[in-house]
C-alpha cells in the first residue's frame, strides 16, 4: 500500500501495525484498500478477522497482534506466540517494541 502519510508512521499505534502488515507475507497481500483507509484512519477489523479464520494459528496470532497493537480493545493471548517461528518471533518482538518503546 502506498501513501502513508507521515502523521501515522509517527502514531505508535499505527507504526506497530503497519510494520507487522509491510513485512509479513500474509498480512502483506491484504494491506489494501479494501481493508484500510489510511486517508480516514480506518479500518476492517471484522472483515480481516473473517478473511483470516482459514489461516495457520501463526498467521491469525500475526493478525491479532497487529489489531492488538493499533487498538488494544482488540485482545491477544501472548501465549500463542508459542505457534510462531524464529523470523515471526522477531517481527512480533519488533512490532511490540515499536508500539511500546
């Protein structure tokens, strides 16, 4: 997805998800505008939610921890981490230190 504006790179809220949606290879293919309107700030969480319940455990873990991290009303159970390889660790560790650090 192109132009993102400065004001949300800034955000720690959305630097943390969009991180996680620029570099995970699942997450990547619907970084589009059918889900987000970056120009509006929105997103579909339900319909991300919907498209993911067919995905591995660790790309769904992937896909919550990047809501959790723009919202945290949208819950993660860390202990699912457990699913995640070497590099998915990294990039989840990352993405928790880019919202919280």
């Amino acid at each position: 997805m192109a132009n993102i504006s400065p004001s949300l790179l800034r955000s720690r809220h959305w630097r943390s998800m969009i991180y996680l949606f620029q570099n995970h290879p699942k997450l990547q293919k619907h970084f589009t505008t059918k889900y987000f309107d970056l120009e509006n700030e929105t997103i579909k969480i339900r319909s991300l939610k919907l498209l993911a319940k067919p995905w591995s455990d660790s790309e769904k873990f992937m896909l919550d921890l990047a809501l959790h991290l723009f919202n945290d009303s949208n819950k993660v159970d860390l202990g699912r981490m457990d699913y995640l390889d070497q590099n998915n660790t990294i990039m989840a560790l990352k993405a928790i230190e880019l919202r919280y650090l």
